[in-house]
C-alpha cells in the first residue's frame, strides 16, 4: 500500500501524507503576516519578485472576498482562486437568502469545511494554501486563519507560509501587545515581515482593515498602504535596530 498516494488512506501511524505534502506547499509560498490591533486587523504579505515584462498588479496575495472581508493567502495561486470564487459565491448567496451580510466566522467556517472535504474524498487533492481572514464581528476586529487540513481558528497575530514562519511567529508573540493603534499594528506586521523580506517596501504588500461608522456590527473598510508609506516604516524600523545593536555593542 503506497500510503502517500492515497489521500483517503491513513499510514500506520495517523498520518495523511497528502495533507503534510500541502502544508509544505504552504511553507513554499510568499509569507503572510496578520495581526489584530484595537480597531483594525493588518494583512501583510511577501511580494515576491516578478518577471521583468510581468505586470505586478496581476498577481494580488490580499483580495476582497466580500464588501466587509478581506483574505490573505500563502501557497498555490491557482488553488487560492478556487477558493476565493467559492467563498465569493457563498457570500452572495448567503445576501440573496437572509437578506444580510455574512459573519466572518461565517465564511471561514465555510472555506474550512470545503478544505476539509478535499482531504476525505478519492480523485482530488487537498488545496494546498492556508488562508487569514480578517473582518469585523459586533464591532471588533477579526482575524481568522484556516489551513490545508480544514482547521480553522481566530488569532490576536500570526504568520504563515514561507521559511521562516516559525520565527515570525516567534517574534509576533514576543512583541504583540493588546490594544495596540493601527500605525503600531503596521509596524508589528512589517517588523515580522523583515525577518523574511531583504528587499525592504518594494517586496512587500500591506492591506489595513477598519471599522466602518456606517456599520459596525459588521461593516469594515480596507485601505492598502502605498508604498512610500511602507518605506517610512521599514526605515525607520532599521534605524531602531541599528540604535539596538549599538547599546548592545556599548
């Protein structure tokens, strides 16, 4: 029995190969950093490099998926769009049926079990992204993360994808702080982002998502930082680390 090409069969020791194999098609992919602040939830993504006649705004890691959510994603493209268009179409079912906007724990919910449905079933393969949902639920914000095996949860900070997740991770637990400003959110999720991007704000996209005083219980708004904004922050973020190498040198 050939345990890693049967995706409904588990190998002797509880594992399913094929879903390990997607999880590593995540650590493959561009790294992405979510982290919830008081009022606002911070997408942060790795933008790899592009071909020198590719068109970079067709290759987009932080999309809408529906007026009030927002989803990052790391791992296969092409599997993410799959998805996207799925939850897409389940928000605007769930508008035309009830007649109101979906919760986020709604969606994620949603885009969890379809994963999970394609780690049970013979003649597919399981997607391999894991995706960070970020929104607002009874005015507050949300960050929501699933993965290639259906698991989903909520997060105050995390990252995925990449390889050097673990230490983002590492790094957001150290410095996350509760209640923190939107400009101090940023600046954590570029922070954690440096420690796989060299290249500094040209290799990086920040998507911020707010409150919306039209609607709070669950209406947001989603504002992509430009570029030279991203840059003030990573010098600044450089500069603090060279002050920090110098006590230490002192």
């Amino acid at each position: 029995m050939s345990y890693d090409r049967a995706i409904t069969v588990f190998s002797p020791d509880g594992h399913l190969f094929q879903v390990e194999y997607a999880m590593e098609a995540v650590k493959r992919g561009s790294s992405v950093v979510g982290v919830r602040g008081s009022s606002c939830v911070v997408l942060a993504v790795e933008k790899r490099a592009t071909a020198k006649l590719q068109d970079p705004r067709t290759i987009r890691k932080i999309v809408p998926i529906d007026d009030h959510l927002t989803l990052a994603f790391a791992g296969l493209t092409a599997d993410a769009r799959v998805l996207i268009d799925k939850a897409r179409l389940e928000c605007q079912s769930y508008r035309l049926t009830c007649e109101d906007s979906p919760s986020i724990e709604y969606v994620t919910r949603t885009i969890a079990r379809t994963q999970q449905r394609y780690t049970q079933r013979g003649g597919v393969r399981p997607f391999g992204i894991s995706s960070m949902i970020a929104g607002f639920s009874t005015g507050q914000p949300k960050l929501w993360l699933t993965d290639p095996a259906g698991t989903f949860s909520e997060w105050k900070a995390n990252a995925v994808g990449g390889r050097n997740d673990k230490s983002m991770r590492e790094f957001l637990e150290k410095h996350y702080e509760d209640n923190m400003v939107t400009r101090d959110a940023v600046k954590l999720a570029v922070k954690a982002l440096l420690e796989v991007v060299d290249s500094g704000a040209k290799n990086m996209e920040v998507v911020v998502v707010e409150g919306d005083d039209g609607d709070m219980v669950n209406g947001s708004r989603r504002t992509t930082w430009k570029e030279d904004e991203v840059e003030v922050l990573v010098k600044e973020v450089e500069k603090e680390n060279e002050e920090a190498k110098k006590g230490d040198e002192e």
